[in-house]
C-alpha cells in the first residue's frame, strides 16, 4: 500500500473529502522524482479528493491515506499498454489485408492505427466507469 497524510476538509453524503497534509517528509527528499508516495502527495496537495472510510470522522482529522500498488500498476497497464497494442494491432491488420494493393497502402495503415488507437481510448473510458472505479479509490486506513 502507497501512503500519505492528508486532511479531512468536508464530510458530505457519507464521503470524506481529503487534502494533502502539511507534514511531509518529501520536501527534503532528493528521491522524490522517481517516488510514487510523492506522486500520490502531490495529487492530495493540489485539490480535494473523495476517499471511503470505515472509520469515524470530522472535518479538521488528520489522516493516513492508501492506496493498492497493484492497482496502481495494473491501471497504468491499461492506460498506457493497451493503446499502444491497439495501434499496433490496427495497422498490422491493415497491412495484412492490404498487401496486394500497394497505391494508398501507407494511408489506410495509417488511418486504421489511429482508429483502433482512438477506439481503444474510447473502450478504456468505458472499463474505468464501469469496472475500475468501483474499486480504484483511496481508502482511509487511520486516524494520526
């Protein structure tokens, strides 16, 4: 699990609304580039953001924020792995069934890698609102 303090700012509808803490130690750290902790931070310090939480809580709370790796992992495989498959893919299919016709080959190779790329984008928006963000949110995991 990534974790990071955070602030609850307002509690609306049964959903906690975090910001980044102002404790941190990434301030001064020189790893803070390669660091997924200070990624999430800096998230956290930029805006509000919904969490759950089974624990009770009010506006004011200091907070442990976390987060899944493999979650992490996994949705950055699917944003980043998956088009570049589809693009790919796309054009390979276009040059296998365009092997014989050599004129305006180039362009409907072209044009079906941008196609499948911009259809796999548009299957990806749909997988995260039905699956991925029922499943994919910070959770508070305990009072500071």
């Amino acid at each position: 699990m990534i974790e990071e303090s955070a602030i609850v700012v307002k509690i609306e509808n049964h959903q906690v609304w975090v910001e980044g803490g102002p404790y941190g130690a990434c301030g001064g750290c020189l790893k803070k580039a390669s660091c997924a902790t200070n990624a999430i931070g800096s998230v956290l310090k930029k805006k509000s953001v919904p969490v759950d939480s089974d624990i009770q809580l009010k506006t004011g709370d200091q907070v442990m924020v976390a987060i899944d790796e493999n979650l992490l992992l996994r949705a950055s495989l699917l944003l980043y792995l998956t088009p570049l498959i589809a693009l790919f893919t796309g054009a390979g299919i276009a040059d296998w069934l365009l092997a014989d016709n050599a004129k305006s080959a180039d362009v409907w190779i072209a044009g079906s890698a941008v196609l499948s790329f911009l259809v796999s984008l548009w299957l990806i928006n749909k997988a995260q609102s039905l699956l991925i963000m029922s499943y994919a949110r910070p959770v508070v995991v305990r009072k500071v």
